[in-house]
C-alpha cells in the first residue's frame, strides 16, 4: 500500500493540470506544513525563527521545469533576491537552486547565463549554493555543470542521490574536486534499470556513500529524517574522530522539527530545507509521496478552524 501511495503523489508531482490549480489557489490544500510562504519576506521571517532556535536554513525558491527563458531568467531573478536578502539579513543560510527553473532543459546557455549571475551574488554576500540534482535524466548534465561552475566559484555544491546504481563512481570522480556535497536517498521515480528499487539496497549504498566522503575528509551534508541513518552517521563520526565542523544533518522544513531541535542541542549543525514561491505543487506531491504518514498531518491541517 504504501509504494502504491508513492507512486501516486509522484504521478500527480508531474501532472501540468494540477500543478496550474496549485499555482492559482495558493497555499490553501495543506502546503504550508512544507512551504515557508509565498514570497521572500515571508520565508525570512520563518529562517530568523529558525535561526533563533540554532537551526541553520537553506532556502529555496520553488520552481521546476521551465520551457521559456523569460521565466527562467525570473526565477534566477529570485534567487539573487533570496541571496541579497541573506546578506541584508544577516541570516545563517544557504540557498538552493534547481536548474531546471533557470533554463536548463532550454539551453546550456540560458541556464549557465543564470547560475553564473545567481554565483556572482552569492559570491558578493557570502552565502553558499547548493545545486539540486533533479531526476536521472539530467544527473550527468548536472554533474557536468557542476565541475564547471566549481572550477570558477569555491561557494558551490551539488548533491548526490544513493539510490543510483552510478552513484559510488560519481562520488570516486567527484573526489578530486574536494566537493561539499548534500547526500541524499533520491526523492524521483526511476527505473530498477538505474535505481535500486528496494530500501534495503538505498540504505546500504547510502551508508556507502556517507563513509566514502567523510573518510575523504571532505564537508558532508547527509540529508535524511531516516533515524537509522542519523545515528549510522553519528556512530561512524565518532569511531572514526570525524569532528562536528566536517558534517552536517539536513532536514525539511515541517517534517521531524522536534528531531531537529534534539540534533542542534546535541552540537550538530542541523540546516533545515526552507522553501518558498508559487511553483509549490510538484515539491509538496514529493513530500507527501517521501512519507505517506505526511498525509495525515495536512488533511489534519485542511479542516482545521
């Protein structure tokens, strides 16, 4: 039942219908469990709270998928919006990026016009990005871009999904660029042909991967709500005298907050996923399909006076 109600929300994640509905009634069907608001003003607001409670943000303007450049170029807009916004601000955040919202499926040109104008502000207010990898589609390409952006800025990231077959040769290539990568299970649906269809399987490759970076002594950003996880990763530190300042835990934002706050009390940097914007439906479909149990907490949300 509950890889039927995967498959489900990540049907209706892609569905141009529905995500056209979400865009024009808000953030009325449950989303603000997942989504900090729908401007910038709005997700500041939520970061400085969480920063109050020593969690660290990264922030992210939702968006995915854009056919024109004209959008493209406004979503990338909005970021350097988010990034000034930081600086001014003052905030311990991040920002996170998908290249499918600045160009990428339009041009190579279009998208890295975009990623070098998001790069030079962050560069300008000292904030760090983090490229999303989307689905397997454009992992390569995304990788490619990658190496080129992080030839030209040291503020650069990306992440790396373990539920892919490639993903250990992706990481042996990407060693050689003393990455900061986000480390994650993989939220898209794919093929048993270039995924592994069973957890136990993601699992395993995940903890493969988590000791593979670390043991490189590079920064690890290990993205999971997944407690067998969480404590794997804090076992493996401590074993093998990895310090605090080398990794940090990644959670989304309305999903385990009270987990979160446990983490950053512990001494860990715990850095929350803070999305905001219009474009919210295909994100909150995933979130819902991550964790069916999530289902509950919005249609508790839904009839709530």
């Amino acid at each position: 039942m509950e890889q039927l109600m995967r498959d489900f929300f990540l049907f209706l994640s892609k569905n141009k219908f529905f995500t056209k509905m979400a865009k024009k009634y808000g953030l009325r069907l449950g989303a603000k469990r997942f989504v900090s608001g729908e401007r910038i003003d709005q997700a500041v607001e939520v970061i400085k709270e969480l920063n109050r409670k020593d969690l660290a943000v990264t922030v992210d303007y939702l968006g995915e998928f854009v056919d024109n450049e004209r959008e493209a170029n406004e979503r990338a807009d909005n970021s350097i919006e988010a990034i000034k916004a930081i600086g001014r601000e003052k905030l311990n955040a991040q920002l996170s990026v998908k290249m499918t919202s600045l160009g990428f499926d339009i041009s190579h040109e279009v998208v890295m016009n975009n990623m070098r104008r998001i790069m030079e502000a962050a560069k300008e207010n000292n904030v760090f990005v983090t490229i999303d990898m989307e689905d397997y589609e454009r992992c390569q390409r995304t990788l490619d871009i990658f190496k080129e952006l992080k030839s030209e800025y040291d503020n650069i990231g990306t992440v790396i999904q373990a539920y892919l077959y490639r993903t250990e040769k992706d990481m042996e290539d990407l060693n050689q660029y003393s990455p900061n990568l986000r480390l994650v299970k993989g939220a898209y649906k794919e093929s048993p042909e270039v995924a592994f269809p069973e957890k136990k399987d993601v699992d395993e490759n995940f903890k493969k991967i988590i000791k593979m970076h670390m043991l490189n002594g590079n920064y690890t950003a290990v993205a999971s709500h997944d407690d067998y996880i969480i404590n794997f990763t804090k076992e493996f530190a401590a074993a093998n005298n990895i310090p605090k300042s080398q990794f940090e835990f990644q959670m989304l934002f309305g999903i385990m907050p009270e987990r979160q706050l446990q983490l950053a009390k512990e001494g860990y940097t715990m850095r929350v996923y803070v999305p905001y914007g219009t474009d919210w439906y295909g994100y909150f479909m995933r979130r819902l399909a991550e964790r069916p149990a999530n289902v509950a907490f919005v249609l508790k949300g839904m009839f709530k006076k």
